[in-house]
C-alpha cells in the first residue's frame, strides 16, 4: 500500500511539473513589462506635460502604451515600449481656438 501511495504521488508530481513551470514562466513574462501608471510617469518626464489618458496596442510585433499628455495648449502622444519602457516617439497635436460667432 505504501509503495502504489508513493508511486502515485511521484506520477503527480511529474504531471504537475510541467504545468507549474508554464506558470512561472509567463509569471516572469508579465513581471518584465511596465504598468500604465509607469508608461504615464515617463511620458510626463519626456515631454514635461500631465498624462491625461494611456491605451495599450500593438505596432509591428511589439505592445506599447499610447500616451496622451496635455501640455501648455497642445496634445503630446507619446509611444512607449511596454516591455523596456523606452520612448518610441512623440506626435504633437496643436489645439486650435475656433472663432464662435453668435448669429
């Protein structure tokens, strides 16, 4: 009796292995990416403004996080790299004040 109970705990534990490995790997795939409020942060710090908005999305393969920071009477996007947390690049978009005339 004690010999099947021994076999069969050993037969668990190899079937179990392999699940709890993929399970820490892709535990210490998520733990290499930033957060959004990370992302936010150094959007702040690259283009001096207020981070007003983030989306996540993928460009050519790789996950990162759109940015939306207002600064002084512009939009700044900025694009950064969800994994290293690298600035990708910036878009600035001018707000323009439209002329409203009452009639």
């Amino acid at each position: 009796m004690k010999k099947q109970l021994s076999y069969s705990l050993l037969g668990l534990m190899i079937a179990v292995a392999p699940v709890s490995g993929a399970l820490a790997w892709q535990k210490n795939a998520h733990s290499n990416s930033i957060t959004r409020s990370e992302a936010m942060h150094i959007a702040e710090r690259a283009v001096g403004g207020r981070a007003v908005g983030v989306d996540s999305e993928r460009q050519h393969g790789r996950r990162i996080y759109e940015v939306n920071v207002r600064k002084a009477r512009s939009l700044v996007k900025v694009d950064v790299d969800a994994r290293s947390g690298r600035v990708l690049g910036t878009q600035r978009e001018f707000r323009h004040n439209q002329d409203r005339r009452r009639g």
